[in-house]
C-alpha cells in the first residue's frame, strides 16, 4: 500500500 | 497529475453539471434517485474533511468546493425546492444495506486506524455503491430519460478514467492504493449493463429501456 500518500487524488 | 485522471475529473464534473442543470432547468427530479445523491453528498464530505487542513493545490480545492456545494445544491432541488417531482414510490432502495457493509468494511480494512483514514475509507467504499439506488431505480420505472443516462455515463466514465489514471501512476510513480483500486474497480463494473445498454441504444437516439 501506498506510504505517507498526500491524498491528492479527489 | 495526469491525463486520464483530469479526465476523469472533467467526466465527474461534468455529470455533476448535467444533474443540476436537468433538474434545474425541468424543475423537476422525475426518474432522480435523492437516496444515491444523499450517500455522495456523504462520500465528498467524509473524503474532504481535509478542505481546511491539508492544501494539495488550486485546483484539488476548487474542485473539492464544487463537488460538495453542487452535491448539496442537488439535495436541495430534491428534497425541498422541487420535493413535489420526487419520485419518493420508485426511490425504495434500502440504503442500510449499503451502509452497515461499507461501516464494518472501512473499520476492518483501511491503511490506518485513525478517524481521518476511516473516514477516507469509509467515503471510497460508499462511493464505490452510492449508484445503486439510482441504477435500481431506472431498472423499477424500466427507463431512463436521455439526459439522466447522460448523467449516468459520465458518472460512470469519471472512476473508469480513474482506473486507467491508477494504471499510469503504478508504472510511472510507482505509485497505488489497493482501497481506491478495489472499490474503483467495483464501482465501475456496476455501470457494465448500463453502458452496454447507452452505446447500443442510447447513443443512436433510442429511449433506455433497463430489463424492469
């Protein structure tokens, strides 16, 4: 899975 | 950022838009499912709790803002200004047993046992079947008028576009998400019939007629 991922997707 | 999610975004808008200028312009929420667009006004609103908090970029803010202003402006025209046109005898699907699925999902399978994380889980498993009490609605009342298939088409296109964004990234920034991928894929695969039944008829001017 993806790490610290910033959420950029909407 | 990429084509095929810019796209896909572009898709989600323009479905939105389609929705509230139908309803809008017709006065009328006729063959609308409210149940389906209450449970996306809940997914934008779980997903984007960080609006505030976490600044992405212009354009993540701006559409977020306009996802939920037009998902609740949706609610509204349903539910209030034009609650007279809403086809609350058609609209039966039970949203519990969506919820209770989807509550117990995100508490068991999520990144991180934080309320934020929950939270974003919980938003893109419900979005994955907030269509549902709309594709069973259109299936009750055996049709669909035009625009409202349009609606649905980009609606469904939007998470497909997503699909292929995931695919870019995966190989490019080596980049997933199995939750996104998982329910995205769901999602999309719960538009199969209905964009079979667009393409062959649809699209050449026939009425869409769901097997009731």
């Amino acid at each position: 899975p993806a790490e610290e991922d910033p959420k950029d997707e909407l | 950022m990429n084509i095929f999610r810019l796209l896909g975004d572009v898709s989600h808008l323009l479905a939105i838009i389609i929705l509230l200028l139908k309803i809008w312009k017709t006065r009328s929420c006729a063959g609308i499912s409210g149940k389906s667009q209450l449970l996306f006004a809940l997914t934008y609103t779980t997903r984007y709790l960080d609006l505030v908090t976490n600044f992405v970029s212009v354009y993540n803010t701006f559409m977020k803002v306009v996802f939920l202003a037009a998902s609740y402006a949706t609610i509204w025209l349903i539910y209030m200004k034009f609650r007279a046109t809403y086809d609350q005898n058609h609209d039966t699907f039970r949203i519990e047993f969506l919820l209770l699925p989807v509550t117990i999902l995100s508490l068991v399978a999520n990144h991180e046992f934080t309320l934020i994380e929950i939270l974003w889980t919980w938003s893109i498993y419900l979005e994955a079947v907030a269509i549902l009490p709309q594709l069973f609605m259109v299936s009750k009342t055996g049709e669909a008028e035009s625009i409202t298939s349009h609606y649905l088409f980009a609606l469904g296109s939007y998470r497909g576009l997503y699909i292929l964004n995931w695919i870019y990234r995966y190989y490019m920034e080596s980049y997933y998400d199995l939750i996104a991928i998982f329910a995205g894929i769901l999602q999309t695969v719960l538009y199969c019939d209905f964009f079979y039944l667009y393409i062959t008829k649809v699209l050449r001017g026939q009425r869409l007629q769901l097997p009731a």
